[in-house]
C-alpha cells in the first residue's frame, strides 16, 4: 500500500494572529516538507504546533502567508479538497460503530465502492495489526488500540499528507513507547509526507527525518535530529534535546581565554565578551585528584538513580551541572569531585543573542 502520490507540503511567510493575543500564534512560518518525508515539530506549549498543523489541514486561515501541497496553492481550498488526513490527540471514535465501519466510513464519504471499501479496510487493518479487533466498539478496545484504529482511520484513504497531534500523548509510557516504534515502520512503509507534533523529545529524535524547533510561533532551527543534538543553533535548542540537556554555564572573555566553572580555557573565535559555555552530561567524567588536563571541581548537590544509570548534579562556580554516571555507585551528595571534559565537546553560544557561534 505504498504512496505514489506523496506531495510535498510547503509554509511560506505563515503567519496566523488570534484576536487579542499579544503575539502571533506563529509568525512568518517558512517550512517544507520534501514528498515523502515526516517532519516532526516540537517546542513548548502554547509555542503554535496545533495552530500550524490546522492551518494545513484547512481548519483553520492565515492572516498572511501561503500554504501549498505538491505545487498547488490549497491556501484558500476547504479541508475536504486537501486530501490531508488529521489524528489528534485522544482522538475520539464513534462509540456506537464497529472498527470495520470506523475505517470504512471516511471512504464512503468519498464515494468508494462497496467492494474496494472492504480491500481497503482489510488492507488497512492488516498493516496495523487490528484484523481481529474489526468487529469490536471502541468501548470494547485498550487505548492503544484505539489509537491504533484512529490511525487507521487517517490511512485508508491514502491521502497526499498526514497531520499528526501528539497522536500518543494520552498513552501510559510502556504503550507509548511501543506504539512510537510501530508509528516509525508505518511511516516508512506508507512513504507518506508527514508533520508529525510532539513535545516528546524521543519521539522527535526517532521519528523525524528532520526536526522544526518551534519558540513562541517562530522557527529556531530545522535540521536533521543528529544535528539538532550535536550543533544545536541556540540556548534554546540545546536545554530542550538530551536526558538531562546540556548543561550551560555563564563564560567571559579575557583575551584569547574564557574563563567558565572555575576553569580557564581557549576561546572560540568570536569578538563577543559574554558568551555560554555548553556542555552534555554525556562528555563529563569524574577523574581523580592526579588527572592532567582541564577538569570542573565542584561538590555533589544531589543524585537520581534511574537504573542503568544515574544522574548526578555537581555544584561547580558559577552554576551547576549535571552528568551521568554507569549503575547504582555514583558519589554521594556532599562529596568534592573533579569533572574532566574533552575542550573539543564544548557548544559556545552568545550571551546576548542566545545563538550558537
Ligand atoms: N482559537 C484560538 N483563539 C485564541 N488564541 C488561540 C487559539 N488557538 C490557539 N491560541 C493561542 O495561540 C498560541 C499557540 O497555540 P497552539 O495551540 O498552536 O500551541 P501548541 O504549540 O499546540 O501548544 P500545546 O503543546 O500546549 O498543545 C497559544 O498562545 C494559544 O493560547
Ligand atoms: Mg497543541
């Protein structure tokens, strides 16, 4: 059931202004996303995920700006014309209908004969794994079938564009992780175009060719997970990826020096005199007192044991930072301990813009 029909989804200048909202909701909006690719948005609440996703699917117009599907311009085109399929989140199913009339229901609409609509539903149901949930009620489901079915719902028609919204935020963790996998192979498979919103990290991480960083309805950065981790373009980017983010610390020039945490180390090239130092838990290591090199010393302020490994978070000067740690046997709160980090790893960003140098 592949898409030959995968369009590309392409915001120019969006811009959408809710009567008496002191901001835009989103502002000047330019994203595409390429045919077939699934682009996943994420950023805080209230930051315009949902109210970009409606303005795609028709629900709702912008005050400026063009929204346009392979190459037709559907910004004044209704919901129904766009062939864009939505799931929300906590999508509701129609309590009294069979899973069977569910997914066959949209292809009606459509005017789809009887016997395709069977193929189509049997094929549908099949590449989700529901076929023996066709003829139960949604009352009848756990919740990760019926999200499930929901996303059946939006398949079976086959539409160009698939909208997603948060479609597994209402889920426990165990399903959701599940499921997180399932909705990557369903995408691979179908070859669809796809905005995908969430403000789940995971999920963006594994789902996304690329990742939109959403910040109070504009766009921060849009690059490949890899380089949204590795070279995030401002503060803002890299505190919001990383289990614990990066750890930023305030840094000031002398020189061809920066001093930061305590320690003194070469500077970027940069002319700017107040910088941010940033670094990810994942490049701090304790090192002993014989250690040669630069290393943070600081007191262990406290520690969170998550099995495999455990988060400790260093008092050092000027802030705090967090590293991780293999196992049960971190140090223990109060003990002094030296940090060593390879210079190579550290991020630098201005003080004043927030962006990355
Ligand atoms: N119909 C509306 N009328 C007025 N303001 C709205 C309307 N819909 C959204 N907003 C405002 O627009 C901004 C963006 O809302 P939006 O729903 O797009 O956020 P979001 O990124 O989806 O957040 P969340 O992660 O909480 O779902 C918010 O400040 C919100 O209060
Ligand atoms: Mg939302």
């Amino acid at each position: 059931m592949g898409f030959a029909m995968a369009a590309s989804v392409t915001l120019s200048g969006l811009t959408r202004r809710f009567a008496g909202a002191p901001r835009p909701a989103i502002e000047g909006l330019d994203l595409v996303v390429a045919a077939g690719e699934t682009v996943v948005l994420v950023g805080p609440s209230g930051c315009g995920k949902s109210t970009t996703l409606r303005l795609v699917a028709g629900l709702d117009r912008p005050d400026s700006g063009t929204i346009a599907i392979g190459d037709r311009d559907v910004s004044r085109v209704p919901p129904q014309d766009r062939d864009v399929a939505m799931v929300f989140q906590g999508y509701a199913l129609y309590p009294h209908l069979r899973v069977r009339d569910i997914l066959a229901f949209p292809l009606k609409m459509r005017g789809v004969a009887r016997a395709e609509r069977r193929n189509r539903v049997a094929a549908t149901a099949e590449l989700l794994a529901i076929t023996e949930l066709l003829d139960r009620r949604p009352s009848e489901l756990s919740g990760g079938e019926q999200q499930r079915v929901a996303m059946g719902r939006a398949i079976v028609r086959r539409p160009e564009v698939f909208l997603f919204d948060e479609p597994l935020s209402n889920l426990d963790a165990a399903l959701r992780s599940v499921l997180r996998v399932e909705v990557g192979k369903l995408l691979s498979t179908l070859e669809a175009t796809a905005l995908y919103v969430t403000h789940d990290q995971t999920e963006a991480m594994t789902l996304g060719h690329r990742v939109a960083v959403l910040r109070a309805g504009r766009l921060e950065q849009i690059d490949t997970p890899r380089r949204i981790y590795e070279a995030p373009a401002s503060t803002f980017v890299a505190s919001f990826f990383g289990t614990p983010p990066m750890n930023l610390l305030d840094a000031a020039r002398h020189g061809e020096k920066v001093r930061v945490g305590g320690v003194t180390v070469a500077s970027p090239p940069t002319d700017s005199g107040r910088l941010v130092c940033g670094i990810r838990p994942e490049h701090l290591g304790l090192v002993g007192d014989d250690h040669r090199g630069s290393a943070l010393t600081g007191t262990v302020a406290s520690i969170e044991l998550h099995g495999a490994e455990s988060h400790v978070t260093v008092a050092v000067p000027g802030g705090g930072v967090r590293l991780k740690v293999a196992g049960f046997a971190p140090p223990s709160p109060g003990d002094r301990v030296r940090l060593a980090f390879p210079p190579e790893a550290l991020h630098w960003f201005d003080a004043t813009s927030e962006r990355r140098l």
